[in-house]
DNA sequence: GCAAAAGTGTTGAGTGTACACCCATGC
DNA sequence: GCATGGGTGTACACTCAACACTTTTGC
C-alpha cells in the first residue's frame, strides 16, 4: 500500500500494542485458583501477573492466546475462550498496550506450573485471596471469575475443571468453589442429573474409608448450554 | 523506553492495526435494524459496513468507540458497550487488523443518519435482511444480535431503544423486533410489571382511533439485571 | 459397631404458559 | 354502532428451595 498523500499518512501512525492474557483458571485445594507468574525485571519487578505476550501480526488472538498458553504455562487442548479487551490509557507503563484478556479452564491434577526462565516464579493462587498485582490484572482476574459464575448457571462449562470421571460430590465442590458458597446435595443431584449432561459409568470410586460413589462422565467435552 | 538488544528489538516489531467497529442498533418500522455505511473507494468499495475507525494511541476502546459514533454517525449519549474482538487474519485485506466491536442502542426517532463526506451512502438496515458486507461485519452484526436477544431477558437494556415515555404495547413490540415472534399480551405485561423497572406517568398516547395508552418511563435509564 | 461420605423424596412457594373477553376511543 | 387497539385473570405445569435419614464401606 503506498502513502500518497498528509492525509492517508495519518493511518499509519502507529497505534496500542496489542498483547492477550490469559487467566487459567483451576481447582486447587477445594479453592477457585488462577495460575500467576512472578515478573523478574523492569518496573514490575517482583509484582504478580498473568501470563500474557504481545500478539504477533501472523496470528489471530486465539491463535495467540493458546500459544501463551502452551509456551508459558505447559497447557494445551483446554477450554479456552475470550474474555474482554482491556484499553485503560495507563494500564501499562512502559507503553500504551491494548489486552485481550482470554479464560481458559485445567484440571490442575494434568498441569504442573513449570517456571520459565525469564519468570521469577510461577503459581496456583486461590482468586479470593490474591496478591498485589502488576498491571489491571486484578481487575481482569475478577472479571473472568464473574463470568464463570454466570456460565456454570447455563451451561456444561465446568467440565473443564473435572478429570475425564469424577464423582457428583467432587462436581458439586467444583461448583462450591466457584460460587463461594454450600449447595444442598439432593437439589444439586436432581438439577444436574435431569440437564441430560452427564452419562454413569459403571464403575466407583473406591479407595476411601467410606461408601464407593459412582463415576460419571460429561456427555460432550465441549461447551454445550443448558437452558 | 531504550531498545538495547535484539532480543529487546524484538518487542516493537510493529503488530496488527487496532481498530473498533460499532453495532447501532434501532427499532425501525418495527423492526430491528443496524446502522450501515457505503465504502466510497479502495477493495470495498461499494459494499457496506459497519461504522468504524483505528484506536489513536491515545484513546481507550470505549472513548475511540464513542467518537466513531459520534463523527461517523452523529449518535452521543447512548447506552454502549464492549461486544467482542475480531482478529481473523484475512479479515481485512488491505492490512492485518483487529478489531474491537461496540454496540450502541438508540431510539432511531431521535438520529437521523446523515451521510458524511467520504462514505458513499448510509442507512438502516434491517438485521435479517442484511446485504453483501465489508470485512468480517456480517458475523459482527449477527453476533451482536445474539447478545442483545440474551440480554433482554436479564436487565432492562431496551431503554436504549425507547423513548422517554412509551407504552406497554410499544415495549413489547420491541421485545418481539428482537426475538423474532409475537409474545402473549398478558404474560409479557404481568412479567414486565413485576421486574419493577417501570413507573406509570400519569399521561396517556393519545391521537389513534382506538383507546389511549398509559404511557411507562423506566425508573432508571442505565443497565439494571433484573435476575 | 462406629465413623465417614454416598445416596435418596416430599412438600410448599413461586414462576411461566396458555388462553378469551370487555373497555375506551375515533369516526 | 363498529373498528381499533388497550387492558385484564385464572388454572395448570413446572421449577426451585428447604429439609433428614438410610446405605455402604473401612477400620
């Protein structure tokens, strides 16, 4: 494309650098948890964030976003979807920067944080309890957990945080963790088991010092709603 | 910000453009409609599309996008908000952008669009009869009707279709511009009725043939959820 | 036999849905 | 007095919320 003329010149000036986060969201501990990195150098220095990189201009935002995912936390084949964009004049100092925020859902027993060289430290960290943080990133993680409550009332959406089987009581502290709150076991039982989402198995879970529970499967591994 | 090594080099090189596109809305002759604009020149034109415009480096999405509204289509004071980003790499084949899109609702008796100096033509556009679009907008308008038609059914954002004062009947037949099917008279009012999200003014429409109207306001003008 | 977690039903309140007629006005 | 749209109530089905005891296992 050639510049002709003052004023097309204009549209090349040259605009926010464009980067996506990612929230990976897991259970951990009976606890909602977001997978934070510990920036080494630089302004942020010692402050927490997400893991995040600049978005190349050969690729999409999805495309970038499971690559910061692969790349910087070892995770790929997840449930992973767009957030919001975040635009705030300041939110980073060393430059204006426009992110696309995504969430992505683990079973944490498959994902061990592993650290990357040019990060101080990488960890699971329970989002009711989160540290200072680099960045908007603490607004960013509490946006995220509020469309998780929003998403697990209509659709199947947790089966991103549960093992391939699980029990309803652990579906059930999935749910606690994410809403903050006790859930009445038969009401859960009867309203989950009549949304058609989950098929028994025919084995149990055994191992523990009382009764066995049945295992169960989600039907679709893949986002499917409810009402 | 000095650049001292390649690996730091590495970090300007320049990403995608930024760029917003937004999504008016309007009930227009009964029906739901979006606001369309004719490229003049260049690979699109002749095609329409959505008002739109690149992010200045010094502009957050949401101001970029409320000064797209206003230069491109003349619309201020309006509810608006963030839809999603759209990032496909051909999306644009003059140069690899992304774009944010907004969608604004306005009460299409108040704006009359004017066509400004370098778009060709503009004008309403009934959102089920769409014609051959620019870029990726098509999806965008179809998107955007998704998100509109589920929120209806959780927060009070049809204000943004209606003026001041209206009555029932004019509330439900926006409802039902944007759900695609006629909706029970009685049910719809004792559900509105209940949200409590209206008051009664003491006027009535008066001027048809038949029996004058309470005329409603809503209690708030700004995003009330309403479950 | 006891501790620990799994599993299971009923009732009442509230909400959503289907459905038909009278009322106030203009002409 | 008739055409036009405004305005109203009831019955049934379904969903949501509250609530306590029995079962199966390990030790």
């Amino acid at each position: 494309m050639q510049i002709k003329n003052s004023k097309k010149r204009k549209e090349v000036i040259i605009g926010p650098a464009l980067a996506v986060d990612t929230l990976i969201f897991t259970i951990r501990e009976g606890a909602l948890s977001v997978l934070l990195i510990q920036i080494s150098t630089g302004p942020y220095g010692g402050k927490w964030a997400l893991p995040g990189g600049i978005v190349p201009i050969n690729e999409t935002l999805d495309e970038a976003a499971k690559k910061v995912l692969a790349k910087k936390a070892g995770i790929a084949g997840v449930h992973m979807e767009q957030l919001y964009s975040f635009s705030a004049l300041n939110r980073d100092v060393r430059g204006r920067t426009v992110s696309v925020a995504y969430f992505a859902l683990v079973d944490s027993d498959k994902f061990t944080p592993k650290t990357i060289s040019y990060y101080a430290d990488i960890k699971w960290q329970d989002v009711f309890a989160l540290p200072t943080m680099a960045f908007d990133h603490k607004e960013i993680v509490n946006y995220g957990v509020a469309r998780l409550r929003a998403k697990i009332e209509y659709s199947n959406i947790v089966y991103g945080l549960l093992p391939k089987e699980f029990t309803l009581t652990e579906m059930q502290s999935v749910y606690e963790a994410i809403i903050g709150h006790a859930i009445d076991k038969r009401n859960f039982r009867k309203k989950i088991l009549s949304l058609d989402i989950l098929v028994e198995t025919n084995k149990e879970r055994t191992g523990s010092k009382s009764r066995p529970a049945k295992l169960y499967r989600f039907k679709k591994r893949q986002l499917v709603f409810t009402n």
